[in-house]
C-alpha cells in the first residue's frame, strides 16, 4: 500500500516536471503566454479540480 502510493505520488511528480519542461520549451519558441491564455487555463484547471485552496473530498 505505501509502495503504491510512493510510486504514485513519484509518477505525479514525473508528470508534472515533464508539463512544466514543455511550457518553457514554448514560450522559449514562441514567446510568454500571453494574460488572456494563462487565465483561459487557470479556468480549466479550476473546472478539471476545483478552485485552489478549495478541499477536495473522497469517498
């Protein structure tokens, strides 16, 4: 159980690093995201897993 949630949680992580790298690789080539794109994907990530700060409840 603690091994699948470290794999877990490293997996995340992975995830999130790769995400981020292809970011900068992008605004390397193209430039800043511009205030109207990093809204348009603040208001994504809010619908995909709510509000930040906002508790999220499991069953």
């Amino acid at each position: 159980m603690i091994g699948r949630a470290l794999e877990q949680y490293l997996d995340d992580r992975r995830v999130l690093r790769a995400g981020l790298r292809a970011m900068a690789d992008y605004e390397r080539e193209y430039g800043p995201f511009s205030e109207e794109e990093m809204a348009e994907a603040d208001a994504r990530v809010a619908g995909l897993f709510g509000q930040p700060g906002e508790e999220r409840r499991t069953a």
